[in-house]
C-alpha cells in the first residue's frame, strides 16, 4: 500500500512540473509582445487631441495592461 501511495505521489509530482514547465518554453516571446502592446498603447495615447487628465488616465492604464500581461506570462 505504501509503495502505490509513494508511486501516486510521483506521477501528480511529475505531472505537476510537466504542467508547470511546459508553458514556459513557450512563454519565452510573451514579454516582447506585451512590451510592443505597451509601446503602442502609450503612443495611442498620447497621440490623442483630449484633455491631459484623459491623458494620464489612458497612460496609467497602459501601465496596468503591462503589468498584468507580463505577470499572466
């Protein structure tokens, strides 16, 4: 019984970094993409003809999306 509990544990371990690791790999050109989406987000954003407070509300924003999609990857 201890032996299948032992051989259980390690199949969920090995499954687990299996899971964990394999989207990484891919993962590795994911802060490229969020930096241009930020780049252009910023840009957009000052581009704009509205009042500079609109401004700064859109430039925060930029600055949330880039933070959220760096820490998705």
């Amino acid at each position: 019984m201890k032996k299948a509990i032992a051989f259980v544990l390690a199949v969920f371990f090995l499954l687990s970094a299996a899971v964990y690791f394999a989207p990484t790999a891919g993962a590795q050109i994911m802060p490229d993409v969020c930096y241009n989406n930020w780049g252009r987000c910023r840009y957009r954003a000052l581009d704009l003809d509205v009042a500079w407070w609109k401004v700064a509300v859109l430039l925060t924003l930029c600055d949330l999306s880039l933070g959220k999609c760096i820490m998705a990857t």
